[in-house]
C-alpha cells in the first residue's frame, strides 16, 4: 500500500493508494475529490479540504474544531472531516493523518458502510506495515 501527500509540514496528510488485481492505479479520496470538483454544488467545499489539509500539517489536529473534524467510530478510531456535505474517513498515527475514503452525506449519522471501509483500509495498513 502507498499513499499520495495532499499536504506536508510538520505533520502529513496522505490519501491512500492501491494497486488492483488489473495494475490500476486505486486512490479512493482523490477519486471522491475529483468527481466533487465536477459538480457545481460540491465544488466549493471540495476546495475547501485544501485547507483543512493545509492547518493539519502546519498544527496537527489540536487546530481543528469538531465542526471540521471528529470521530466517526471511537471504538475503531476513524475520524471523519467535514466540509459541507462532503466527508473524508481516515485515521491518524503518528501524526500522520491517512485518508481512506469519502461520502456524500445524506443521512445525520456517518454511514456505517463507509466507516466500514476505512476500518478495513486501517487493518490492512497496520497488517502490511507490521
């Protein structure tokens, strides 16, 4: 597994990339940016996680407010941040904050599904990097 930097200074913000079974390049965070980006109702606060990603690495999560960032799941610590309807699941260690996935959202509560992906991505990390 490896990873594309969306922002470094003293802490790194990362995506995280796959291989498939087809040598395809899979980064399922720049994917959701992008196709966000496209649509006009979503395209603002897709630039805005530039700089949510930006205030991580030069501060580190203390400089994000619960309204920008929170806990999708304490018991597998996921965190989830927030730009409009737009959210972002990874996890942070450290101090590096490693972005799995993204959603929509349309529900109150952070869907389970994709919470379920990023608890995956998070295992499959910690299992391949010892």
């Amino acid at each position: 597994m490896s990873y594309y930097v969306l922002a470094k200074d003293r802490f790194l913000v990362v995506a995280m990339m796959d291989v498939t079974d087809d040598w395809r390049i899979c980064c399922p965070v720049l994917e959701f940016l992008h196709v966000s980006c496209m649509n006009r109702s979503t395209l603002a606060s897709c630039r805005g996680f530039k700089t949510i990603f930006n205030r991580y690495a030069e501060s580190g999560s203390s400089s994000l407010t619960s309204a920008t960032m929170h806990e999708a799941s304490k018991a597998e610590s996921i965190l989830e941040l927030i730009k409009g309807n737009l959210r972002l699941l990874g996890f942070i260690d450290g101090g590096t904050m490693y972005l799995t996935n993204g959603y929509l959202k349309k529900t109150q509560k952070a869907d389970k599904s994709e919470v379920a992906k990023a608890v995956k991505a998070k295992n499959d990390f910690f299992s391949r990097s010892g």
